[in-house]
C-alpha cells in the first residue's frame, strides 16, 4: 500500500478519499486553488498545495501543475476522484511517465471509453447491446442532420467525450436541429475541448439503470449490482438507489455479465461503472456508455454490499487481486444530491456564503459544506449527498426524507424542498420512474410561495430584535396612550403589520402568534426556525426549506417604473457572458436571444422580455456577471 498519496480533486469526493486514506494510515495531499484556499478538503488534509487561481482550466485541469504537486509533496499515487481529469486519458500517461500510480484504469481504457463512438463499436463487437443511431467519427453538421433524417425524431445528441449531461440535447423536430447542434458543440468544446457528436434514437420513457464493475490487473472482473438513476433533470442525476425496483435477478445477472463484458473488452482495471439505458415497458437494455471512474453515487452501491469502493480502488492500485467472487445485496439505499440551485428558476446556479448549517447525524453525508464557505460559479453546483439505508426501499426513501427535513443551509439557495417534494411523489414511492418524471411533474414539485407564517415569523423577528425593552422612545413598535400602534414593514414585497404578539398579513384579519428566540433558533407559533440575519436580509429555514427575506418599511420602497413589460435584462444566475447577440440601439422582438450567460458548465440564453428596443448593452463576451446584474435595457415599442 502507498505512504503518501495526492488527490486532484475538490469538495465532497475530496473529503471522502482524504477519510479513506486516514483509515489506512497513508498520508493525504490536497491541492486547491485560490477560490478553495480555505475548503474543508484543504484544513482536512495532510499536506495542500496551491495549484492555481479559481479557474479550473489554470487549476484542477492543468496537468503539468497536479503533477508538479505530486511530485513536490512526495506522493506515489494520485487519487483524481471524478470530474476534472479523472477521465482524461493524457492525466493517466503523464502520472506513469512522472513514476506515479494513477489510481484508475489504464489510460488505453479511458481512451476506449471517453470516446463515445469508440465505445458503442468496442462493446458491440463484444456482444453488449447498443442504442441505433450514427456513431461515425468526425461527423460534420450536415452529416448530423441527414443522420436525424435517418433515425426519426425525435433523437438525442450527445458529446463523443464527455457525460454528465454536459452538451446533450434532446431534439424534437428539424427546425431546432442545427441550433441544437452548435449548442450542443459549444458547451462540448468548453467542457470537455472537443465538439466532436453522436446522434441516437431517443428512447420515450426510458429508465437510466448502470451497473458497478471491480476490476484487479490479474484478470478478475466482477460486478456489484446496479443503481436506479432515472430520476433526473437535464440529463444530471439527482435522486439514486439500490437495488433498482425495475430489475429482476435474472435481469441483473444478465445486465451484470453484459457489463463485465464491457470493461474485458478494453482491459479495464479499478472502479468503473457500465450505463444501461432500459425500455421500462420491455425490459430491453442498450449500453449507453462506460464511466471510466468512481461515481457520485457510489455510496448506495457500498452500503448496500458493504464494499468500500475507494478502499478497493487504492487495493486494486497497489497491485492486489480481487478477494471475491460476487456480492449480495442488503437492504436498500437511496442517495439525494444537494445542489446550489434553485427549481423554481429552471435549476439555475445560485451562490453566497454558508451563514449556518446542520448536517443529520443518523444518516451517510458525504460533504465539504462548513459555516463561511462562499459558494461561486467556477465549479459544479453540488454541495453535498445524503444517503439512507433501510432493511425495505419505503425505509430508505423515509429516511432520507426525514433527515433532509432536518438539514439546515442557510446562505445559499439550495434544491433540499424539491428532493422532498419527489421522494413523496406516489410514482416515487411505487417505482415507478423514467427519466422523464421530474419534467412531467415539475410545476407540482417546485414551490414558489413563502407561506403567511414564516412572513409573519420575518415581522416578528424584526420586531424583536429592535425592540427597547421598557423604554417606549427605544422600542421601534409604535405607540400611543393606552395601547400600542401598528407597524407596517414589507417583506419580500408583501406588508405585513405587527402590533405586540399580533400580525397581519396584507389586508387579512390579524392573528396571534408568540414568538421566543432561543439560542440561534426562533420560536414562532410553536414552530422552530434556524435564523440568521444579514443586514435587512433574514434567513429563516424550516423542514429543509430556507427562505432569504428582505425586509424594508413601506415608505422606504421606490416605485419600479417598469412599464409594459420592459426595462432592465438581468442575468438569471451568477457566471459568464459567452455571447452577446444583440448591438445596442436594435430593434428587438419578444423572445429574441440577446446575451448567453454560462456558470458552472451550464448555458442559460437570456431572452428580450418584449419587442422594443435595447438601448443600453452594458455587458460584453467574457465578463462576469452577478445573480439578477442589469445585462440590458428594452424599451417596448409603445413607449
């Protein structure tokens, strides 16, 4: 076993390979770069290196710098988790070239599988079903669109290098194609440097299901069971389990061999994972591709057969064989991903600083979140992952509801109200999934309101924290001779009057609530709310939801003085503008693409709210922007 190993990686799956070395006793080296000096990864680790500024292309991507680290800081090994280079095949060769263990497959079978077209024509000429489509290499746009014609719509495209959703597009009809294609080509070149395409059948209704593989450099290949991934929104996985509800035993032995069929077809050593797309109706399996890496969702796997799939990665490295056969499945897992997000503004990006947090204790949370980390747009927006394990699946999904129910993230929008919304869902609960329930279901899911009892917990609370005790010339809640008077205040745009313990909300009939605080809790009504405030903004959470409300008195709020639908374009999450369509002082119809704003590998095209004219551009391609920055002004035709 190795005596120092180096992991070239950040954040959750950092911290979990630091705590795997720990028990072992090797010694961990992080590397980080300017926006994670003061990650959780790096106070946890043995040894960290600064390997660059924020940007992930002069950091966590720079080859030449994590090999400079790992040579610097002593390491044998380089553990480079998932994401980043942990599937780049040039990584691989150039931690052997430098004399270190790159902890995953050999680089011919990264090469194998990264490279989507490669791998659909290795696992076919080994037997593994694959999906119908084109799969040439070097396919021109022209080539694409008479292979649509071909296949029917609708179809999918997807980068040959590349998963994680990252550059797929789902295309209905001809008239989106082309524009498809070069989103589709430019978010593939940005995230992974190529815009290399395949096309594929687009199968309705179909269930995401992959398959665990181990493999040791003797010859010894097995597989451990597989996970249901169906439950996702654009193409990322958001909910996982295992087993899968759908899958039989003898579907899984078949799924299982066709799997490590797979891996012997590229000579395939360490973690990896074969991804099965499955027709819910007949049962059938196609292989989608083969993650040449550990897995987010690798948790469900190992609590369910209790092998610690990093501890194997690490054995499998330093040259052991594989000490089993098979594996049998214990009880149920199910994981949720905690995303920086917010489902009510289409899975936006967010951002901010962890005021306060709460992790539950009873469960498994893989995480790198503490009090004061600023969450930003260089990196993917996944904060964390909760995973529950029950003797039953209705156990499980219980569970992690309940312990997603008590998290408290304070600071950061984040999607916890959404994951409990699905884990509730009936379909959910009988199994009865495909990859496009969160679409169908989405507006159910999402909610939007800020319900009368947390306005009036904000009122209270404003209340309470500026009241002057028995002085009447310091209390802030008004009064006159013999009883106390209102006070108006506006939260989140809505008036809310607090007189004493009563509250009313807008013109409705006052209520008595009691409100306490109670150490960094408030009490409201009987209820508990963790709070923190941060100027005129207080954040109250409650059940795994968190609202940030602004507080202002009435009189203090200017009017708008956007009329008809226009003024100000702001940008609907914090990131990059890639491209500026529109010139200032052009004529603009409803609807029209004016800026593209990336954060964190995600495009969002910000449209014209109106038809007008845009008479001031104050952004240009390349610069940062913040969440809801003026990007542009329209100024309807009408006026």
């Amino acid at each position: 076993m190795f005596d120092v190993v180096l992991i070239a990686n950040r954040g959750e799956i950092a911290v979990r390979v630091i705590r795997a070395l720990r028990r072992f006793g090797i010694r961990s080296v992080a590397v980080y770069s300017d926006a994670d000096a003061d990650a959780l990864h790096v106070r946890l680790a043995d040894e960290a290196v600064r390997i660059g500024p924020a940007s992930a292309r002069e950091s966590y991507l720079s080859v030449e710098r994590i090999i400079e680290a790992a040579l610097a800081s002593g390491a044998q090994a380089v553990h480079p988790g998932y994401g980043f280079l942990a599937e780049n095949a040039e990584f691989a060769r150039a931690c052997e070239k430098a004399g270190l263990v790159f902890i995953g497959p050999p680089a011919d079978a990264i090469e194998a599988m990264g490279d989507k077209i490669r791998a659909k024509l290795t696992v076919a000429a080994a037997g593994v079903p694959v999906v119908p489509g084109r799969t040439e290499v070097g396919m021109t746009d022209d080539d694409l669109v008479a292979a649509a014609a071909e296949i029917g719509f609708p179809v999918l495209l997807k980068p040959s290098a590349g998963g994680g959703g990252k550059g797929m597009r789902l295309v209905e009809s001809e008239g989106g194609l082309r524009e498809a294609i070069e989103s589709a080509r430019r978010e593939a070149r940005g995230s992974f440097g190529d815009d290399a395409l395949l096309i594929e059948r687009f199968i309705g209704n179909p269930r995401h299901i992959e398959i665990q593989v181990l493999a040791d450099a003797h010859g010894g290949v097995v597989h451990l069971g597989e996970r249901e991934c169906s439950l996702q929104r654009r193409h990322q996985k958001i909910i996982e389990e295992a087993p899968s509800p759908l899958v039989t035993p003898e579907m899984r032995d078949a799924m299982g061999t066709a799997a490590v069929e797979a891996a012997r077809s590229v000579g395939y050593v360490g973690a990896g994972t074969v991804e099965f797309i499955v027709d819910g109706a007949s049962g059938d399996y196609f292989f989608m591709e083969m993650n040449t890496r550990l897995q987010v969702e690798h948790p469900v796997t190992e609590l369910v057969t209790g092998v610690d799939l990093v501890e194997w990665q690490l054995r499998v490295a330093s040259g052991e064989p594989l000490g089993f056969a098979s594996v049998e499945l214990t009880g149920h897992a199910v994981e949720a991903r905690v995303y920086a997000e917010d489902p009510a503004r289409g899975f936006l990006p967010t951002g901010g600083t962890v005021l306060a947090l709460h992790e539950p204790s009873d469960v498994r949370v893989d995480s790198a979140l503490r009090v004061g980390l600023t969450v930003g747009s260089d990196y993917d927006p996944m904060l964390a992952k909760v995973i529950a394990h029950g003797a039953t699946r209705e156990e499980a999904l219980r569970r992690l509801d309940a312990a997603l129910g008590r998290m408290v993230l304070l600071g950061v929008t984040t999607n916890i109200p959404f994951l409990r919304a699905l884990l509730v869902d009936p379909d959910v609960r009988a199994g009865a999934l495909d990859t496009g329930l969160v679409e169908r279901k989405l507006e159910s899911l999402v909610r939007h309101d800020v319900p009368d009892e947390v306005l009036a917990a904000a009122a209270l609370e404003r209340q309470l924290s500026l009241g002057g005790g028995d002085d009447p010339w310091a209390g802030s809640g008004g009064w006159r001779v013999g009883e106390h008077a209102w006070t108006r205040w506006l939260i989140d745009g809505v008036e809310v009057r607090v007189r004493g313990d009563e509250v009313a909300i807008a013109d409705n009939e006052p209520f008595r609530l009691a409100v306490a605080r109670v150490g960094d809790r408030l009490i409201v009504g009987g209820r508990s709310y963790a709070i923190y405030r941060d100027g005129d903004v207080l954040w109250l959470g409650r059940d795994g939801r968190a609202w940030a409300l602004t507080e202002t008195r009435p009189s203090e709020v200017a009017a708008s003085g956007v009329v008809a639908g226009g003024g100000p374009v702001t940008s609907p999450m914090p990131g990059t503008v890639l491209v500026a369509r529109v010139p200032q002082g052009s004529h603009v119809t409803a609807g029209q693409a004016l800026f593209v704003v990336e954060a964190m590998k995600m495009e969002h095209t910000v449209t014209s709210p109106v038809a007008g004219v845009l008479t001031e551009v104050h952004v240009q391609a390349g610069q940062q922007v913040a969440l809801d920055q003026p990007l542009a002004v329209v100024v309807p035709h009408e006026e």
